[in-house]
C-alpha cells in the first residue's frame, strides 16, 4: 500500500474494511451501489477538483430511496459527486449530519476527528489517519469526522458519489459572523478549516503542521 507524508514520517494508508476506521465511519452492505457507479462512469474528471452537490441523473437510481430511508432515516436527501485528481490535504470540514460515499473509483480518505480541534477551532494534522476505499464500496462517514476532497490512487484520477442531507454545501443567503465556530461555516451545513498552503478564498485557517501529500 502506498504512504502518506506526514510531518516528515511515512503514514500508511490502511483499509476501510480495518477496525480502526469504526471510529470514524462504516462500511454499508445491503445497498446495490452499482447504477450510481454506472453513471459515474459518465462523469468528466478535471485536472483539478470539481464538487457538485446534486445530480439528478444519480437521484433517479433506485438506491436513492432506499438511501434516504434507511441511510438518512426519511429526511430529503442530495446525491452528488466529488471528482477529480487531488494528492493534498488542503482543508478538513464537517457537517452536523453523516455523510455517505460511494468511491466510483480506487480512492483515498485523509481524515480526523472534531474531539481532537482545539478550543479555538485550529485541528493538529498530525491526528489525521489516510483510509483506502475499493472501487464500488460505500462508506457512512460520521457527523463527527473531519474530511474533505479524496486523493486519486491512479493518473486517471478520482470519482466519488457524495450522499447528503438536501441543501448541503449550498450557498449561503444569511449573514456569518467572524466570531467563535460561525468562522468556518463556508457554506449551509459547511464547516471548514483550511490549510493556509491551500490558500482557500474566505477560508479559515486552521490547519496546524505540515499540508499531508500522498507520495
């Protein structure tokens, strides 16, 4: 398997099948994830990243009701993806919900935990742990995990599914303040803490250590 650098050290990058993914995550059975990967596979993969927050090519897949009842316990749901060709770190957000990924390719997840930010809403990279996720497997990632863009494992890049609550990673149409948590909400259900190599407009930096690549 291949490393991650972190602070200056080889991280190695385990499975999601691994017991030391539960705290973060698990594993879903029971769903037929193979029509979203289908149509995945008709989706472009820029050079960069490209999120997009609702496609409904992928919410008409029959496993769209079975993810909304069974996955989201009936709330309205968005099904989404995240593409493209990604080695860094950069940034970590969370929600107040989990966050369900279908990896329509090999990819790789940098992740930490919220009980492990500061009292001033910096995080310690040296906490975040690296998750590899097979081709057609889907993930739930807890409320309370710390994640952001996967890492492709391949030049052709990366495809993920991304399954949230409806109106996740929308934009904002009220006022933010730059007081307390309110600094990181970037979008409606959005909080980010970025790395200041990343350079994110708007962004707040809090990402403490070196910015974790994938050799």
């Amino acid at each position: 398997m291949a490393y991650a650098r972190k602070e200056g050290y080889g991280m190695e990058i385990k499975s999601v099948m691994d017991p030391a993914f539960r705290r973060y995550g698990k594993v879903l059975t029971g769903y037929d994830f193979s029509g979203l990967v289908k149509v995945m596979k008709g989706t472009s993969i820029p050079d960069d990243v490209v999120y997009v927050p609702s496609v409904s090519e992928l919410e008409e897949q029959d496993v769209c009701k079975e993810l909304q009842e069974k996955g989201f316990g009936g709330m309205p749901i968005q099904i989404g993806y995240c593409n493209g060709h990604n080695k860094l770190l950069n940034a970590l957000e969370y929600h107040r919900n989990s966050e369900i990924n279908v990896a329509a390719t090999d990819l790789v997840l940098l992740i930490g935990s919220q009980q492990d930010m500061e009292s001033d809403y910096t995080y310690d990279v040296s906490h975040v742990e690296a998750f590899f996720v097979p081709e057609g497997t889907g993930i739930e990632v807890y409320a309370t995990t710390l994640h952001y863009a996967p890492c492709h494992t391949k030049e052709s890049g990366f495809q993920c599914v991304v399954v949230l609550p409806k109106g996740t990673n929308t934009e904002l149409d009220f006022e933010v303040s730059m007081k307390g948590e309110e600094r990181l909400l970037t979008a409606k259900n959005k909080w980010l803490i970025a790395h200041e190599d990343a350079k994110i407009d708007g962004a707040f930096v809090g990402l403490k250590g070196e910015n974790i690549a994938l050799e």
